[in-house]
C-alpha cells in the first residue's frame, strides 16, 4: 500500500470511529402549560460510533417578570448513567446546575439511560463568554463529559433572544428600506419641476 492510500485509509477510520456532529437551528415557542416563551439556541449533537450520545444547547424560559437562562445538556448512553454531581466552566470556577429528568429504557441488546443537566446562567455571564464561548465540564463518578457552544452560536443566542424579548414587550422593529436619505436640495425641485 503507497503511503498516499494508507494516510486516505487512516483519515477515514478516523472519522467513522469519532462519529459525527451536527447542529439544528433553534427557535422560538410559546409553552401554554407553564406560560412562557421559550427560546433555543442551536442544538449540538455528537453522535460517535461508541460511547454516549450529547445534545447541548442554549435556553431562556421567558415568563412574566421573570427570564431564566439556562445551558442545557441532554446525555444518552448505554454504558451506564453520568450521575454528574458538580460542574466547571472554563475558567475553573464551580457552577450551579441541577439535573432534570432522567429514565431508563430497554432496548434489543441492553438499557439506554437518558439524563437531562440544565445549568442556570447569567446574562451577564453570557455577555462575558460572547467572544469566547462556554466551556463547561459535567463530572460524575465514572466519567468526565465535556460540553459547549462556540461564539458564534452564543452570538446568536443572546440576538435571538433579545428580538423575542423586545417583540414580547411590544416593540416594533423598524428595518431601513431606503439605505440613503431622500433629496430635497434645490436641484432635486428643478428636477421633480422640470418632469411634470
């Protein structure tokens, strides 16, 4: 095998054996049962061929007179629960998170476990990581799982979520149609006079 072919070879075992990652698109809704508009960030999943599946994500629960910001990290696995008791961000400090729902399921060759982490954040927090992104690291017992967004993604986020609040309180977003003012000089009426 030429050396061309074996480096191909190796960079596509690569690939399958790290799996695949993609990303949704967030959005906007409205919860009727715990009234509050929710807003999303884009969803990142990793999916490898072996080992748990992560979904994580930003969310604001926006209810009358109160917004709750949170970072969300869904962990599905068939190795055994992440039972995460304590999480750090990126700069070393502890965070505050909490774990959600969790359930386990059987399927054809074992049992699927399902927790969900929600970590409470700041806007003030997010304002700070907007150039940087987040980082945070979710440790149980067993295992380590390290989660995040990128800037872009936290960019995006706090945009969105502005746009919600601001339609929330009835503002009316204007977008300029004209790029440039309108003339109204002297040589505009010779013009507009000498047309009509």
């Amino acid at each position: 095998m030429k050396l061309r072919d074996c480096a191909i070879f190796c960079a596509g075992v690569g690939i399958a054996l790290a799996g695949c990652t993609t990303t949704e698109s967030g959005g906007v809704a409205y919860d009727s049962e715990a009234q509050a508009t929710i807003v999303t960030g884009r969803q990142t999943t990793v999916s490898p061929l072996a080992g748990p599946v992560r979904t994580y994500f930003l969310k604001a629960e926006i209810s009358p007179g109160e917004t709750g910001l949170y970072f969300v990290v869904l962990y599905l696995s068939v190795n055994g629960w992440l039972s995460a008791d304590h999480v750090l961000d990126s700069d070393g400090h502890t965070i505050q998170g909490f774990r959600g729902a969790d359930e386990s399921f059987d399927i054809k060759y074992g049992q699927v476990t399902k927790e969900i982490y929600y970590i409470p954040l700041s806007r003030s927090y997010l304002e700070a990581h907007r150039n940087s992104g987040i980082d945070f690291r979710l440790s149980g017992a067993n295992v380590t799982l390290a989660a995040g967004e990128p800037a872009t993604f936290v960019q995006g986020f706090l945009a969105n979520l502005d746009s919600t609040q601001k339609r929330l309180a009835g503002e009316v977003i204007v977008k300029k149609l004209i790029a440039e003012p309108a003339k109204s000089g002297p040589a505009f009426r010779k013009r507009r006079l000498k047309s009509s």
